[in-house]
C-alpha cells in the first residue's frame, strides 16, 4: 500500500487551518481602539447612526479577511490544478 504524502499533507493543512480559523473567530476585535478623533474639529456633524454603522462594518473585518484569504488560497489552488501538465500531455 503506497502512502500518499501529498493527500496527508493536504488533509494536515487543512485541519490547521480550521482550527485557526476557529480560534481567531473567538477573539474580540476592538475597532478604533488607538483612534483618538475630535468631534469638534469635524466639518460633518456626526450622530449616532454614522458611529453605529462604522462599528458594525469593522466589527465584522476580522471574519471578513479569513474569509477573503481563504478564497484566495482556494483560487490560487484552482489555478495550479487547471493549468497543471497531465502525464499523457506533453505537447
């Protein structure tokens, strides 16, 4: 029986990366945190709804990255396996 390295590799990969994914997703992610900005020296009045809607957004960005870079690995994997050279194609 041949051991397929490459498919225990895979599989090994891709259990690491759920399990990070898990553990980053149990973290806060506290937007604004070192952001010091003065009401007083805006031109735009700013009311609640603008300050409700800017935590929403980047409440939701640390989800949003592992998201996207996932998308990208599996983009860049599908790429490598469509223009891979097959064994009968050698032209």
């Amino acid at each position: 029986m041949k051991v397929d390295l490459l498919r225990i590799l895979g599989t090994l990969v891709a259990v690491l990366t759920l399990f990070l994914f898990l553990l980053m997703a149990q973290q806060d992610f506290v937007p604004f945190e070192y952001a010091k900005f003065s009401i007083a020296e805006t031109v735009v009045p700013v009311n609640e709804v603008g300050t409700a809607v800017s935590y929403t957004l980047w409440g939701q960005r640390q989800l949003d990255l592992i998201i996207l870079a996932f998308l990208l690995f599996v983009s860049a994997a599908c790429c490598a396996t469509v223009l891979r050279i097959e064994e009968g194609d050698h032209s």
